[in-house]
C-alpha cells in the first residue's frame, strides 16, 4: 500500500522547515578545515580473481585525516582516462569485496566505491573505523553526536564522500573532468549531499535518497533508521528541539537547493523508510536539472537492478 502522500501531491511538495541562517558558512568552515589535510589516495592493485577488471585497494584521507577504504574497479580492457561513478553505500553496510561491484565497470566507466566509517557489519563487510568520540546515541548511527552539529556523525561522512571525488580523482586512469555520484539510501543521500557542496561533477544519481525532511520523515514513519531518532528524542526529551537543530545542517533538501550538475532520482511510492514525501523534498527544489523515475509498487527497494540500468543510461547521456 501506499505509504505517503498521493503522486499529484507528492510531485508539488515543499518541506516547510527553514534551514540554519549559517548553513553554508558551517559548510565552508567544515570543508576548509578539512581541505588542509591532503588526500592523499593510494592505489594498491588487488588479486579480486576477475579477469575482466582491475581492482585497487584504496586508502585516502577523509574527515580529520582519517583512513578511509573503498575500491577502484575498472575495466581490464580500457584505454585512457575514463568517466568515473563514484559509489556510497546504504546504512549499515560496508564495502564487501570486488565481487560485488561489478556493474559499472562491466559498462566501461571507472567505479570507485568509498567504505562508510563505522558501518559494514549489518548486510554487507566493511573496514573503516569511525575513531571520533560521541555522547550518548541510540543504537544505530542516526544519533551519534546529535547534540553539536560539529560532533554529528554525518559531518564526518559526508566530508569522507566529499573527498572520495578527490580521492578517485587522483588515479591516472581516471578523468578528473568526468565524474558522477551515486548511491542507495544513505548512498543516495550522500550523493545529495557531494550534487549540493560539489560543482565540478556530471550529475548525482540518487536511488530511494535517505536524510531528507528530517521533521516530516521522523513523523510519518515508524521504520527505522528514522525511529532511531524518535527513540533517541523520547529518552531525552528536554534536548529534542537540540537534535533537530544540529540534524538541520544535514539535510538533503537544503543540499539539493544548491546542487548546479543533474539530479537523476528514483522513489519508492511504498517505500515506508525512506517515505516517498521525504525523497520528493529533495527532488522538488534540486536547482540543476532534475528527473525523477517513480516505482508504484516498489518499497525501498526502490528500482532494485532496474535503478543500475537507469545510471547507466544517465551515465551515457552526460559522458557519452
């Protein structure tokens, strides 16, 4: 059944929560801080037993100077810089191994996939630590830091996502030029995010966009991740207004007001944890041109492999 709004509806939504007055001095404070710590990727060939792409075991600099893993596919048979897709994975996973990412490569675009700090141990390995301290959290990772948007978990991750563009930029067969963002969920959310504080890539592809809407989203659902927020909010209930201020500079809708490259979404209309009316806040108000596939009958799952072939198609239309 349909979790949200109905489509007519859906397709003319403003969320109506206004954003930090310093929400973009706190973005340009964030990324020059971390902008004085080189990225410094390294690209270590790794035997992934595939005959048809090469694999790099990467490690660059993310957030504080801390180590960030993820892999760089690409096709065994190319010849000269490739477009690249930048991957970021949904919450709770990890990077996984080679095996698992063999799509856009297979299509012939460089693949880089960036590790999530902290996650990779509910569906899929990860190798990232996230090594910053945080006061009391729910479990998850929702409400780790959410009291001071400086110590909130996602200012650390999407300053990692940030810096995979720089990362993946940095290896020889890669064309700086030519670079897109992708991702699933929390990926797709990430990938807002870098579409919103980036304007030198191609476009931002996000699949079923998780972080949008943070007050209409924590109000219409009861699926987690977003109820790791109404259990936080309910234990300490004289500090809500203070979590939802700090969850404010990382919403998706005031990244994508900024966003200047293409914005290629996908939704589930039955999607009841990421709700329909939380991905269409971004969409709505995406300031560079925007798409939006909708799947009816889908939940989070969203397009499944149809959103893969969609990124392909999107991928050549910008690059070719």
């Amino acid at each position: 059944m349909e979790v949200d709004l109905p489509l007519d509806q859906l397709v003319a939504y403003r969320y109506p929560e206004p954003e930090p007055a310093d929400f973009d001095e706190f973005w340009r404070r964030t990324l020059d801080e971390a902008g004085g710590v080189p990225v410094e990727a390294e690209f270590a060939p790794y035997d992934a037993l595939l005959r048809t792409v090469d694999t790099f075991d990467v490690t660059f600099a993310g957030f504080g100077g801390d180590p960030i893993k993820g892999w760089l596919i690409l096709p065994a048979d190319r010849s000269g810089p490739l477009p690249t897709i930048v991957e970021y994975i949904g919450y709770g996973g990890g990077r996984g191994i080679p095996l698992d990412w063999l799509a856009y490569a297979s299509a012939g675009y460089a693949h880089f996939v960036m590790d999530t700090r902290g996650q990779g141990s509910t569906w899929r390995t990860g190798d990232t630590a996230d090594r910053a301290p945080s006061g009391p959290q729910a479990p998850g990772f929702v409400t780790r830091g959410i009291l001071d948007p400086h110590d909130y978990y996602y200012r650390r991750l999407y300053v990692d996502a940030y810096r995979a563009v720089d990362a993946a930029r940095a290896h020889p067969d890669v064309d700086p030029t030519r670079i897109a963002v992708t991702g699933r969920s929390q990926g797709g959310a990430l990938s807002v995010a870098v579409g919103g504080l980036r304007h030198d890539i191609a476009a931002a592809i996000p699949h079923v966009p998780f972080l949008s809407a943070f007050r209409r989203a924590t109000a219409i659902t009861d699926a987690d991740p977003y109820q790791e927020i109404v259990r936080w909010c309910a234990t300490h209930r004289l500090k809500a207004e203070q979590a939802f201020a700090t969850l404010a500079y990382f919403d998706g809708t005031s990244f994508a007001a900024r966003a200047t490259c293409r914005g290629s979404f996908s939704v589930g209309l039955m999607d009841p944890i990421c709700p329909p009316s939380t991905v269409y806040a971004a969409h709505n108000v995406w300031a560079g041109p925007r798409d939006i596939t909708v799947w009816p009958f889908n939940n989070h799952d969203g397009g499944g492999p149809e959103d893969q072939i969609r990124t392909i198609k999107v991928l050549r239309e910008v690059f070719g």
